[in-house]
C-alpha cells in the first residue's frame, strides 16, 4: 500500500485521492491546503488527525516524511516550490500540469527529482486512456502504414472556455499560464506519443477573438445577474451555475469551482460577488480563445492542432493520415480504413468514454493513478509513460509554440 499526502486539496486534488484510495493500491494520510473547507473535507473523508492536517505545503515538507508519495496540485504558478522541498524530503510526486510556467523552473523541478532519487510522473492523462492505448496499438500493427500526417482538435467548449480561459483561474498568462500551455499541454504530449518522433519546426497563430470588451451585445451589464441581455446571451454565468444545481457531477466540477457553498443562496451569492458572476466582456482576461499550431517532425512527417472556445463540449477529434491506411477518432469511436482493400473497421472504445475533468478524462485520471503507484510499488518508473525526459521535451515544443505564435516566427528546435 502506497501512502499519499495530497498538497493542493482543490479539484484535481481531490480526484486523484479518491481514485488512488479506489485502486485498492494506496491510502490518504496527510493534507496540505490553505482553505479551511477543502483540507476539513479531505480530512473528514480520510480520517485524518491533526497532526496530519496542513495549511500549508510548506509546513508539510518542513515535518520528518509522513507518505511515500505527494500528489502536488496547487495552481500552476505553485508547482516548483512544494515539489522541490517535497522531493528533497524524499516523496516521489504525482505532479500536475504544466510542470511549471518556464523552462527553468520545470527543470528545477526535475533536477531536484533526479538529486533526490525519488519518482516523477507528470499529470499528462491523456497516454493513460483506453483509447490511447488503442490507437497506439493500431499504429504500432502497422494498421495504416508509416504515420505521415495528423490533424488534432482539442474542442475546449464554449461554457469551459468562459469558465476556466475567460472568469477562471487560467484566464491570464501572468496568473497562470498561457492557454496552450495550461490547456493543450496535453495535446502537444499527445501527438508526440503518437507520432513518436522529434519535432524539428514549428509555427502557431491565435489571438483573444471575441472576448473582449468591444464585442459585448448593446445593453449588456457587468454581472450577468443585473444583465437585461443575459437570457439571449450564450455565456451566461446564471445560466450555466443555476442549472449545476442537483447534478454531483456538475456541482463538482465547474460549480464546485466557484464556491464551497453548493445550495441556491451560495450560487446566488457568487454569481453577485464573485468572479466567476462576470460578463465575459468585462473580465480582466487575455487568454487567446483559438489558437492553431503546426509542427514539422523528423523525416517530414506533420501535424496540426487546434484548440478553440467556439466548440460544443465534446472530446477530443483526431485524424490520422498513414501511407496504407487511415484512422480517425471522435473519441467514442475509432475508424481504421485500410487502402489495399478499400475497407474500414469501427472499433467501439466502450464505457467511460467521456473524456470530461469531472468524469476522469475517459479513463485517463484514474490509468495515471494506478501507473504511478505501481511504480512506486515496483519500484520502476518505467511504468510510467509521463516522466521527467518525455513531458519537459513535449512542454519545451509547447513553449516554442507560443513564442512562434507572440513573435510570428516559424520556431526551429
Ligand atoms: N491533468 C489535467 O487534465 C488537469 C485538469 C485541470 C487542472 N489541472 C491542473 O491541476 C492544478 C490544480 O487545478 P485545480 O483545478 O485542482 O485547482 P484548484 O484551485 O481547485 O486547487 C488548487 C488548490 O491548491 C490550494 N493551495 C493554494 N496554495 C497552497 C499552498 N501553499 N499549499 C497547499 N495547497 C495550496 C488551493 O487552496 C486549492 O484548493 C493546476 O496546475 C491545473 O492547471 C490539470
């Protein structure tokens, strides 16, 4: 049994607790969080005494070694410090992504991993899907060939944009990080997993296309709840956080961001006074809401992603273009259709296919959890598929990316 301390008791804290408690392969012995709700819960639901209760990362890695492992999710900007002193105390770290906002505190990170001998998974979830898994397999068959081109969309949805990109915590490259970075993070790791070469180029464009202050509908106020244009607008805060009401998935995630307080009189009073109450053109926000990015691999092989707002809510949709064949995913489903033959086979992925945050990103969550303990367990971090080398190689191409798409320059790596 692997023993946790969770430092960040927010959403992704939370999930990653109860699926590795699920696993039947570890268990929760410490907590680290400044609010008082989210550490008191996670402590109620764990047992966990006093001793084991901490307002802090800081004052957790300052006490003689209570777990094997820490599962560091603090927001972005708060990754490099409780992962260095929480290695250098000797916890292997399930950390989330972005390893960090910059090249040199991500290797802060993986150098005080390294010195420390102690295990690093990063929380790129999307390797760790059935559907991954599959498509992998088709590819490694040979099912289409040698791999020569994919097309890549992450559809962020319109609501989730407004939420986390435009109100929420990611809505600021300053506050947090940039979009491609906090979001598609994921989708760069992706495609270089599935096309298992080198990026050697790479360009990007996107901008902040709609949400802004000069695209706001005439009439609009600053609050939605005092809007006499909010029942026609499509992001409308009230909307939205009402509706979560009486869903547990929804009134964990994205109601569960906004306030701790899950009853009409608590939405109400954060949709008056909190953040997340904001008319999407009256924010304080810069994230780009679509961004395209292409990339040129070792041998000439390409890709290109695109990651927008103006989506329904919907996984992720990829195109795979080989010299025998070709194979496209919407997630649910993957479609192998192979040229000698003229032929295609559909092959169902199955339940627990909804690729959501709330809902474990298809599988995702909980194979990255079982990864990094039987790692642990092991002792061999070879079980997992996001280490230290494989996840800062696929972020340096996501920074590269972004200074592609500020500078409009075609990036050479
Ligand atoms: N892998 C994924 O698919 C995925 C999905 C969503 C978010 N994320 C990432 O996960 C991380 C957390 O996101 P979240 O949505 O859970 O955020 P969150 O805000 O819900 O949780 C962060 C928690 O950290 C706590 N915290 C702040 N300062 C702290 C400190 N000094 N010591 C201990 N805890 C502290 C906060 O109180 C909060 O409860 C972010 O880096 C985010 O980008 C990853």
């Amino acid at each position: 049994m692997v023993s946790l301390a969770v430092v960040g008791a927010g959403l992704r804290g939370q999930q990653y607790a109860e699926l590795a408690v699920a696993s039947g392969l570890a268990t929760v012995v410490a907590v680290a969080d400044p609010s008082p709700a989210r550490r008191a819960a996670l402590a109620r639901t764990y047992g966990l005494g006093p001793d084991a209760v901490f307002d802090d990362w800081a004052a957790l890695a300052a006490r003689p070694k209570l777990a094997d492992a820490a599962i560091v999710a603090t927001q972005d900007r708060n990754h490099v410090g409780p992962s260095v002193a929480l290695a250098e105390a000797g916890y292997h770290l399930l950390l989330e992504k972005p390893i960090a906002p910059t090249e040199e505190d991500a290797q802060t990170i993986i150098v005080a991993a390294e010195r420390a001998g102690v295990q690093l998974a990063v929380c790129h979830v999307l390797r760790y899907t059935p559907l991954t898994g599959h498509i992998r397999a088709l590819l490694d068959d040979g099912r289409v060939g040698e791999l020569v081109s994919v097309q890549h969309l992450e559809p962020v949805g319109w609501w989730h944009f407004a939420h986390s990109y435009v109100r929420g915590n990611w809505r600021r490259a300053d506050l947090a990080t940039p979009l491609l970075l906090a979001k598609a993070c994921h989708d760069v790791d992706w495609l270089q997993y599935i096309v298992g070469r080198p990026a050697v180029r790479v360009s990007s464009f996107g901008s902040l296309f709609h949400f802004r202050p000069e695209q706001a509908p005439p009439g609009a106020a600053d609050r939605c709840v005092a809007c006499p244009v909010e029942q026609s607008c499509a992001y409308s805060a009230a909307r939205l956080y009402r509706s979560c009401l009486g869903d547990p998935d929804r009134e964990r995630w994205p109601l569960g961001a906004i306030t701790d307080d899950l009853t009409p009189e608590g939405v109400e009073a954060a949709l008056r006074d909190g953040p997340y109450g904001r008319c999407v053109y009256a924010c304080d926000n810069d994230a780009v809401d679509h961004q395209v990015v292409t990339i040129e691999y070792e041998g000439g092989v390409t890709a290109s992603l695109t990651v927008s707002a103006f989506t329904p809510m919907a996984d992720r949709k990829t195109r795979i273009m080989g010299t025998r064949g070709y194979l496209d995913s919407d997630g649910e489903t993957i479609r192998v259709y192979d040229f000698r033959t003229a032929t295609e086979e559909i092959i169902d992925v199955g339940a627990g296919t909804d690729a959501s945050a709330a809902r474990g990103h298809a599988g995702g969550d909980a194979g990255l959890v079982e990864a990094f303990l039987n790692s642990i367990a092991a002792a061999d971090p070879s079980l997992i598929k996001t280490g230290p080398a494989e996840s800062l190689t696929s972020h340096r191409l996501v920074w590269a990316a972004e200074r592609a798409r500020q500078e409009g320059v075609v990036v050479l790596l």
